[in-house]
C-alpha cells in the first residue's frame, strides 16, 4: 500500500481531527492527541468546504466557484493565487476533495501554508 499522509496533513481519525505529526514505517501515523501509531487504513480525510477555505485566508469572490488566497511565498514575495474551486479540484478526471490533498498541491507549489480547521 502506497503511503498517502505526510507529516503537517490534517486527517481524520476516530471521528476527531487531527494532524499528521510523523511518519513511522511505511503505513503508519504518529497523529496529534493520540498516544499509539495508527495505520493509514483507520484514517479518512477531511473533506474541504467553503468554510475552511474560508478561515484559512481564502476570499470567496463568487460564492460556489471561485476563491482568491494570498500568501507569502519561502521568500516573502506576495503571491495572489486565484482559483476557480472546480478547476483546483480537478485535474485529469483525478478529483481533490480532502484538504490533506489541497495541502499537497500547496506544498508542491512552494506554499507551505499551514491549514487550519
């Protein structure tokens, strides 16, 4: 099985939210607020909304399509991303609908930006 997490993702696990706070193996979890390893198959994601689009500095600029963030990027260069939520979210018939995936595709374009639920 392909690991799916990575450290910083928030995920859910036993109906509560948490994050991802290390990788231990190749399947396993260190999570936050829980004391054991978890394996990738106990944990769900968190689906996104656009109320946690929302709290995280994302501007509705037409309420059901699209959003606008600003960030700083790793050297402090303001960056405006806008994104039309149906697009960001698809990509070659691969939809994103967790924010763990949303937090990845930041990741990947040097916005570390971290989520807040």
């Amino acid at each position: 099985m392909e690991q799916e997490y990575i450290k910083g993702d928030i995920v859910m696990y036993d109906n509560k939210i948490h994050t991802i706070m290390d990788t231990l193996g190749v399947n396993n979890y260190e999570l936050s607020y829980v004391k054991h390893p978890v394996h990738q198959l106990e944990l769900s994601g968190v689906p996104i909304t656009p109320e946690i689009l929302e709290k995280n500095g994302w501007k509705a600029t037409n309420r059901d399509v699209t959003f606008e963030m600003e960030y700083f990027d790793t050297k402090l260069t303001r960056v405006n991303l806008f994104y039309n939520i149906r697009s960001i979210c698809r990509y070659d018939k691969y939809e994103m609908i967790y924010v763990h995936e949303l937090q990845h595709l930041l990741f990947g374009l040097d916005l570390n930006h971290k989520m807040m639920i």
